[in-house]
C-alpha cells in the first residue's frame, strides 16, 4: 500500500505538470493511450476495490474468511493488513496495520475530490497535496 500511494500521488502530480498532452500505454501491449491522470484513477479504483464488496457481496481483502465475508455482526468490520496477495487481494500478513495501508482512505477521497480541471489549474502542485493530506482545496 505505501509504495502504490505514493505511484498514485505521484501519477497526479506528473499529471498537473504534463496534462493531457502526455500520454503513455496503459496496459502495457493493449496499443490504448492514457493519460497520467487515467492511469491514476485506474490504480486508485483497484486499490479501493479490494475493500469493497463485489458483486456477490464479497470483499476481496477478506479471501476465504467466511465469518467476514457473510456473518451478518462481522461482515461490515473491514480489516487493514500489512499486505495483500497478488493474484487475489486477500489481505495477508497483521490484519491491525491501519497506518499505510488505512491510507486508502485518502484514494478514496482523492478519487472522489480531484478532477482534472483541479489538476490543471495555476495551484495544482497545492491540491494535490492538500488532497494526500485530506483537505479541501480553497
């Protein structure tokens, strides 16, 4: 989580500088053009999504743990491991580490809060990292 935050803010920030001029391929050999500001929101979704119930109710970050995944007392208590597996995002590793890997809540906010008008404006390089640290832009 710490390493994919930090490629999300920093994804923002290129993009603030570059906009929509640059772009790169994403995924690598699909021949599709994005700009740094879609390849962050994308990485964002996927990071978020691995806390959020699919569409069979299920939430990636609780793998095989029944009791978290349907138990009706424990299926809203969502868990914050030190790390995720790769293929699936069972969360692996303490499941009480609610420094870096709590700061999904700042994507989450992010993702909902910065637009690419924000981004492209004379204070981007401020709101970006007013967003990162969960303030609102003025």
């Amino acid at each position: 989580m710490p390493v994919n935050l930090l490629l999300f803010i920093s994804l923002l920030r290129l993009y603030a500088y570059y906009g929509d001029d640059f772009t790169v391929e994403c995924p690598v050999g699909s021949g599709q053009q994005r700009t740094l500001f879609e390849i962050a929101n994308e990485l964002g979704e996927r990071l978020t999504s691995l806390f959020l119930r699919d569409s069979n109710g299920r939430r990636p970050v609780n793998g095989t743990a029944e009791k978290f995944q349907s138990d009706p007392h424990w299926r809203d208590l969502v868990l914050f491991y030190e790390y995720f597996h790769g293929d699936h995002g069972a969360g692996i590793g303490a499941s009480h580490q609610t420094g870096w890997t709590g700061c999904v809540a700042r994507i989450i906010q992010s993702l909902g809060l910065l637009t690419k008008e924000m981004l492209l404006s004379p204070n981007a390089e401020m709101t970006v990292l007013k967003a990162a640290a969960g303030k609102r832009s003025s």
